[in-house]
C-alpha cells in the first residue's frame, strides 16, 4: 500500500511540473484550481470580514483605478501569450484595508489586499502600481500554489500528489489555512527554511519583480518609479534586515540592480501604452 502512495506521489510531482511564464522556470503545483480558488475566496473573505476595509474615498478609488489597469494589462499579455486559459476562474477584487502594516498581497485567483500603511511609501499612483503589479504578478505565476504544494508535502497533508479537503481533520484545514496565509517555511525546520524555502521564496520574489515590471509598463505606469519604489523601501528598512541568505526576500541591492538591468524592455512597453 505504501509502495502505491509512493508511485502516485511520484507520478503527481512529474505532472504536476509547470513553467512560470515570462522566466520560463520550472515549477510544481499539485493543487487543481477546483480546489485552490474556492480556498482562496473564502480565506480572503475571512481576511476581509475581520479587517477594517476603507470602502470610499480617494485613496479607494485609487487602488481599484490601478488594479483595473494592471488587471487588463495582464490579460492583454496572458492573451498574446497564449496563456488566457490560466486566468480560468480568475475573480478579481482590489481592497485596501485601514492597517499600519507596510504590506500588500495578492491571493491565488486575483484577490488583492493593500493596507493603508504602505501608502506613505508608495507616494503616488505609479508607486501603488509597482506594488500592484508585483502582488498579481505572484497569483500570476501560481507562486501562492506552489508554495502551499511545497508546505503540504513538507508538514504531510499530501495525499497521492494531492490536497484532499474532505479527508482532512479540522487540524489539518487549519493548517492548510495557515499555509495560505504565510509565506511557506513558518513553523518549519531552519535547515528547510535556509536550505529550501528561503532561497525558492528569493526566486519567486524576483521573478515576480520582472514580471510586475512588465505589467505596470503595460498599464501606462513609467517603470522608473519601481526603482524608486524600492529604493524608498530600502532606506526606511536600513539596518533592521537579516542577511540575504536568512530572507524570503532578495536584497535592496540586488533588487535594484535587478529591476534597472530589467529596465529597457520594460520601457519598450511603456512607449507602446502611452
């Protein structure tokens, strides 16, 4: 019986395998969307019934106004690459949440979340667009999936290279919940989370810098302003961050010199949506 989990297992990982559109990296997604997205629709609406959500007002308006743009700049490009068919499903929602924390997220399925506390660093439209198109690049890229299919088979909750919501014990929903919510590695060995997690995380963060890029580019937004985005975030976390290989996220530095290396193609996108 084992022996046959484990054929099974083995057989999912290799079907499974998929390539992240734009970088062309090979990545593994175990979890169908019939069950990723309702999972990502009924935790963003969790997140949302327990948040203060900022329903009016100019700074509302703005994150819908920039999440539309980015929402039709990426079906434009998904289009033209012959990629439509992995927006399936897609319901897409912008919301910005009264909260100090400096961060915004995009659930798998195109559920995004902004909270007002990273405004003062963003500063203008441009600057929420480089955010905006970072977070849906990540849903994009099925990095929500992959890292869930990662943290599932890392804690046990796999079954024959699936996620199997009804056998699950209330437990192991909310483990599964969590791992939604959370970056994967929280919780797990440091020799996993240095060895595996952090370093895929860094690849993921990256890829979804170029592909963001892109995708404000397209949407009219001058891609200079991610690096200025970023060299902002840069100065205010000076000193506070642990070192590159201890971090889910690349370094200011290499980020930078990343996205200015990145820079002329994003500009050819620019001039042509101007």
């Amino acid at each position: 019986m084992k022996k046959a989990i484990m054929v099974m297992l083995m057989l999912g990982l290799v079907i499974a395998c998929q390539k992240v559109p734009l970088t062309g990296r090979n990545q593994l997604v175990l979890i169908p969307n019939a069950q990723m997205l309702p999972l990502s629709f009924t935790n963003y609406k969790e997140v949302l019934d327990t948040s203060k959500v900022v329903r009016a007002g100019g700074q509302d308006d703005m994150i819908k106004r920039v999440g539309v743009r980015i929402q039709k700049a990426v079906e434009s490009y998904m289009a033209a690459n012959n990629l439509s068919e992995r927006l399936n499903g897609f319901q897409w929602e912008f919301n910005l949440i009264e909260s100090p924390q400096v961060n915004a997220w995009c659930m798998p399925g195109g559920k995004v979340a902004f909270y007002t506390g990273i405004l003062p660093y963003t500063q203008n439209e441009a600057g929420v667009a480089t955010v905006m198109g970072h977070e849906v690049s990540h849903a994009i890229a099925e990095h929500g999936n992959e890292r869930m299919s990662e943290g599932l088979l890392a804690n046990g909750l796999m079954q024959g290279g699936q996620l199997v919501l009804g056998s699950l014990s209330q437990n192991q929903r909310s483990q599964t919940n969590a791992l939604l919510l959370q970056a994967v590695g929280a919780g797990l060995p440091i020799a996993y989370q240095v060895g595996r997690a952090l370093p895929h995380s860094r690849a993921q963060e990256s890829e979804a810098d170029k592909l963001g890029l892109i995708f404000m580019s397209m949407a009219g937004y001058n891609p200079q302003e991610a690096v200025n985005f970023w060299s902002r975030m840069a100065k205010a976390g000076s000193g506070q961050k642990p070192p590159e290989f201890l971090s889910t996220h690349p370094s200011d530095q290499r980020r930078i010199r990343d996205l200015q290396s990145q820079m002329p193609d994003a500009m050819k996108y620019y001039q042509k949506a101007r």
